[in-house]
C-alpha cells in the first residue's frame, strides 16, 4: 500500500457511479484505501445480474441504485465514473460546479502507475493486439500486467505493479475522453466510427480517441495505422516518436507485410514470420500483428521471441474464433463484432463461400459499405437477426446482393441449423453481427457462447 494514497483517500467522502466491474473494482480499491465510498448505479438491484450484486454487499461501501443515484452528487468531495457514464451529465457538471473533484479509474491508475504504460486504441483489435503484446512481453520475461477494457480492471493489480514492470492497457473512447495524461507508447490502430448510440457524433469520438496521443512528448513513442486516414491524422498529431504499419506498403520505421513475410523495421530490417504461419484470420488481424511486432521492437524484445509468440497465438474468443468444422463446413464466432466495419473485416478475412449472420440491437451504425462488402466477397446467404435486420436488408438490397436472405428466426438454434442447411463442404459459416446484442442476449458473450454450444452440439 503506497501510503500517499492512503492518506489521500482516508476518510474522504467518495461516490463511485456504475456497479459494473469496473465500478466495482473501483470501490473496493477506494475503500481499501480508507475512503468512505458510494456505490452508484440508475438500475435497480433486481436488474443488476446476482453475482455482481452478491459482489457489492461484500464489499465495505454504502450503495445508492435506481433512478434518483445521482440526487446528491454535491454531498461527496469526489466522484468516479465508469466508463460507460457520460461526462456530461447535468447531475456531474452541477457536482463539479460545486466543487466535486470529478475523475475516472484509469485517470487514477495513469497518476499512480510507476510504470511505463503501453495504451491500444481503435475502432477493431484493441483486444486482440493488446493481448498479442502482452503474451510476448511475458514470453521475454518481463514482469506485465494486461488491463483496462480487457482483463483485469488495472485498479486491481496497481499495488503489484513496480518501475520495472510494464503495464498494456486496452482504453475505449469511453475511457479516453477524459483522460489527461497519455501513455508512455500509444497505439492507434484502424479508427472508424462507433458506438454513435453514445458518442453525440464521429468527431466527439475521434477527439476521445485523440487523447492517447495528446498528452505525449519527444520522450514517447506512437505506433499508427498507416492504411486508415483517420488513424494516420489522429496518430500524426502526437510529440512522439512516429512508427507505423501497414498491410498496403513497406515502410521506413515500423512492420508491415512484404511478400507473404511479416516486416520489423524498428531495430534494422527483420523478418518475423510468414504470413500462413499466423493462425488468425483476415487482413485487419495482420494489421494487429504489425502493430504488435512494432511495439516489440521499440521495447528491444528478441525477433525469434517475437516470432513464436505470433505463431502460437490463436487469437481471442469470439473474435473470428474458429468453433468447429461439421461436414466440411468451418464455423466461426466473431460476436465481438458490434460495428459494420467489424462484419467487414470478417467477410473479407475468407475466400471461402459463405453464409454470415448479421443483426441485433441498434448503435446507429450505417450500414451501406456493409452492403457493398457482402455483394462483392463470395456471400451464399445472409442470415438477419434482431432490430437491425430490416436496416441490414436494406442496405445489401441497395447494394445488389444476389444471395439467400433469409429473416425470421427466433433462437440460436434455429439461426445455426439454418446456417448449416445453406452451406457446403468448404463453405464457412460466421456469426459476425455488425451490432448490439442486447436485444436477444445480455451482451455479445452470452450471443457468442449460445453460438458455440450450438454449433458443438451439431450431428457431423
């Protein structure tokens, strides 16, 4: 326990909007630290799922949940939000206005950390490149800790973590957007638009993303995603040293793909690995895998170290997850796509004839280049899903789609039987829906772990 922080939080009067994990872990490690804390959250018990629940009564913090959760804000000298809790609220602008010190967890976490700090953002792979860094940095034998929108809370392990320990981060736009210190190497990979559901528009959202690099200077690095405009110019604006990848062309400083070779150029020119060695699907995961192999070489990490870790890596669940092949038919979970653009990363990852399943729940996306990628990579059939369904038809009808569409179905079980009925040895089948979940499932984990027991109980 560092003792700064005890006394800094011994006694004072904090509130903690957001019973989730990481309001949770936010509370557990304030009231550690001597806080008096209040656990905050606009649902009711009975909606809050009976494990985090059960969580929250053991833990030493008064709670406040249901509609009036944030009435007295201006009774507590600080206030922490999670991550999915606007900054703008009128209840937290009046707090502020009052004199609440209002912050985050991971703003706490970049002012505590005494070590360097690795951040990932971007629109697709945050996860995926943030894991890949942090499996090869513990293959080196370092001593890493792998948090923030991915893993552990960082909250959680900050008390283990010393000067020569080096933390990755995953950080949302959620939790970007008020962040005031950037990390020690940022990493901007593709940047799109998203979560417009809670984003007032792109340019709110790209200025969130924007703080990764914003707070750098001469003495950090930025490893960028040259093929995306936008990753390009949010990347370029950083003090840092610039490295960048690329899929489309070799660069000077940084890893791209030349000639079926995944390229290092941070510490001379050196080859990786080749590319059918890479056991993660599609053009965006070899985009993750240069932005890790630049990460790595900007921290001096063996190139053979490198290498097998990449090799080994079978990426994350859910995220072009292979299930299972019945009948000659492969099938994948990429539940984890919630955005078109996540949907067309996974059309465009096979060759293959396929059948993909797309819809749910609404985050205002547009789906026109969705229904372009579909009329042109070798889709049999579409199979829409949920709230979206009818937007999603929309879109591959303007686009000219000439495959099966089929609509109407209720349950996975229905959804992946029909899959299997439409395909053909050597067809895949990809559940990769473009949207929310929330409006067949309670999140993208329970609509991928439903696909899975689906797809595994199928006759070959």
């Amino acid at each position: 326990m560092q003792n700064s922080e005890l006394i800094y939080f011994k006694d004072k009067k904090v509130a903690v909007i957001g019973a989730g994990v990481e309001g949770i872990s936010t509370a557990d490690y304030l009231a550690s630290k001597g806080a008096v804390v209040s656990l905050l959250d606009k649902k009711i018990g009975t909606e809050i799922e009976t494990k985090r629940l059960d969580q929250v009564k053991k833990l030493r913090v008064k709670y406040c949940f249901g509609k009036d959760y944030l009435s007295s804000l201006e009774d507590f000298e600080i206030v922490f939000r999670s991550p999915g809790v606007r900054r703008d609220l009128p209840e937290i602008i009046n707090a502020e206005k009052a004199g609440t010190q209002i912050t985050s967890q991971i703003k706490l976490f970049f002012d505590l950390c005494s070590a360097p700090i690795v951040g990932i953002t971007g629109t697709k792979g945050k996860g995926t490149t943030a894991s890949l860094i942090y499996e090869i940095l513990k293959a080196a034998g370092k001593k890493v800790f792998l948090g923030g929108n991915i893993g552990k809370p960082p909250l959680d392990f900050l008390d283990q973590v010393t000067a020569d320990s080096l933390v990755v981060l995953e950080l949302s736009s959620f939790q970007l957007m008020d962040l005031e210190k950037s990390p020690h190497i940022a990493v901007v990979l593709m940047i799109t638009s998203e979560h417009l559901d809670w984003h007032k528009d792109v340019d709110e959202y790209t200025k969130a993303k924007g703080r990764i690099v914003k707070y750098q200077n001469e003495n950090d690095f930025v490893v960028i995603n040259k093929d995306f405009p936008s990753s390009l110019k949010l990347g370029e604006a950083s003090r840092a040293k610039k490295y960048y990848v690329s899929t489309k062309e070799s660069l000077e400083r940084g890893a791209y793909i030349d000639k079926g070779f995944i390229v290092s150029v941070t510490n001379g020119w050196t080859t990786i690995a080749k590319i059918d060695e890479v056991k993660i699907p599609g053009e965006h995961n070899l985009q993750n895998i240069a932005a890790a192999v630049a990460v790595a070489g900007i921290l001096e990490i063996p190139p053979d170290i490198i290498s097998k870790t990449i090799i080994s890596f079978k990426g994350l669940p859910h995220r072009l997850e292979f299930v299972r092949e019945v009948n000659g038919v492969k099938f994948y979970s990429d539940s984890a796509s919630t955005t078109p653009e996540t949907a067309i990363a996974a059309v465009k990852a096979f060759k293959n004839p396929k059948i993909v399943i797309l819809g749910g729940s609404s985050k205002q996306s547009d789906f026109g280049q969705l229904g372009r990628a579909i009329s042109t990579n070798n889709l049999k059939a579409v199979i829409l899903i949920g709230e979206e369904a009818k937007r999603i038809k929309e879109a591959i009808g303007v686009a000219k789609f000439s495959g099966e569409v089929i609509e109407g179905l209720k349950t996975m079980e229905e959804i992946v039987e029909k899959a299997k009925d439409l395909a053909k040895p050597g067809d895949v089948a990809i559940l990769s829906p473009a949207c929310a979940s929330f409006d067949m499932f309670k999140n993208y984990l329970d609509r991928g772990e439903q696909f899975k027991a689906t797809v595994n109980s199928l006759e070959n």
